[in-house]
C-alpha cells in the first residue's frame, strides 16, 4: 500500500529483456537508504519488488502481464520515474490510499501552464471515469491528485501546484505521452458493489457456506 506522495526521482540505467518481462534497474537514493530485496517500491504508481539493490541503485523484473497494462513497455534508459516505498503502519496518509495496482493507462491531451499552477487533461477509459469524482483522488503515474474538471467527455482535468510540479517527473510529460492511471480505491469497491452485488449475511448473523 502507498500514499501517492513522491519520495524521490529516479532514472532508470538500464531496461534489459528477462523471459517474457523486463528488468530494469534504477538509481536512487533516498528509497534505497533502508530497502531489501523483497520489499515494494512504487516506479511510475506500479508497485514492484526489490530484487537487487545497493546504495545507489535498485533493480526490478516487470513481468509481461505488467508491460501491457501499464506505460512499462516503452520505458528505456534515462527515463525519469517517480519513486515510492510502501506505506509503513504509524506513518501519515497524507495523500490517499494507492495500491500500485495500475488500472489502465491515459493520454495527455492538453498542458496548460496558468500563473504558477499547470492544468494537464487527461483522456482516460470508461473503467477509470467510472469510478472518478469532481474534486476526488486518482494517481497519475503514482502521483496522487485531485480531479479539477471533466473538461470534456472521456476526458478528467489535474491543476498541478508548484511543489508537485518541481518533486515529480510530471515535467516530462508531452502531450501525446501515455501516463499510468489507478482509480480511487473506494470508488472501484462501490462500483463492484453496486453493480454487481454478493449476497451476503443479514446484520447480526453469522456467515456459513452453503451446503
């Protein structure tokens, strides 16, 4: 589980073929200060494992099912990515709860600079937008931010302040890049369960299985 909150930059060193995945390694130094191999980080709002690591770098395998879901694929050496390690219980939750689970990905349509802040609208898919409120949360390539807008239909506006604008790699972003999306946790749960409800226990008794 994470928060949505960047810890740090990093920029991926290499980006090499393993079976049907990719395993890159990227340098780093603030999510490596206290990492091992076998914790969750957070690269671009995909929760990954530490396979190997020293205290300039982490390395990661992307599995095949990841590279096409996610913006993995096109991902190659130099690129900036946005890092994360996984919430720790006691800590603030000063963004929102973010899985790493990515659910799809956008496209940037529009970048907008206004004054200080940059409004960035995105189009996303129905799965993403269904689940999506105005002034709710959803993490953009696991950043987490507010909805501003719905500037158009298939389409969710971000007002980027300042301070996210200089700590993540959203200055890298043109129109036209492909960004990864996850929806807002309670919205996906809400909408499983409205629409598709299990039966379940009355209030006050105790849940069997059927024979």
């Amino acid at each position: 589980m994470f928060t949505g909150l960047i810890e740090e930059v990093g920029r991926i060193r290499s980006a090499e073929p393993e079976g049907e995945g990719v395993r890159m390694r990227i340098d780093a130094s603030r999510v490596v200060s206290d990492a091992k191999p076998g914790d969750s980080i957070a690269v671009d709002g995909v929760c990954q494992t530490v396979i190997d690591l020293d205290k300039e770098s982490f390395a990661v395998v992307a599995v095949g099912s990841t590279l096409g879901r996610t913006t993995f694929g096109d991902l190659r050496p130099g690129r900036r990515v946005n890092l994360e390690r996984a919430l720790a219980a006691g800590d603030r939750l000063g963004g929102h709860l973010v899985q790493g689970h990515v659910d799809a990905t956008g496209r940037v349509e529009r970048i907008h600079r206004i004054g200080e802040r940059v409004e960035i609208d995105i189009h996303a898919p129905a799965e993403i937008l269904s689940t999506t409120v105005l002034h709710g949360s959803i993490t953009v390539n696991g950043i987490s931010l507010t909805v501003n807008a719905f500037p158009a239909p298939g389409a969710l506006q971000l007002s980027i302040i300042p301070h996210t604008w200089e700590c993540t790699n959203l200055p890298d972003l043109h129109e036209g890049d492909a960004v990864n999306l996850e929806a807002d946790l309670i919205g996906k749960y809400v909408r499983r369960l409205l629409s598709d409800p299990v039966e379940g226990p009355r209030l006050g008794e105790a849940w069997a299985p059927r024979s």
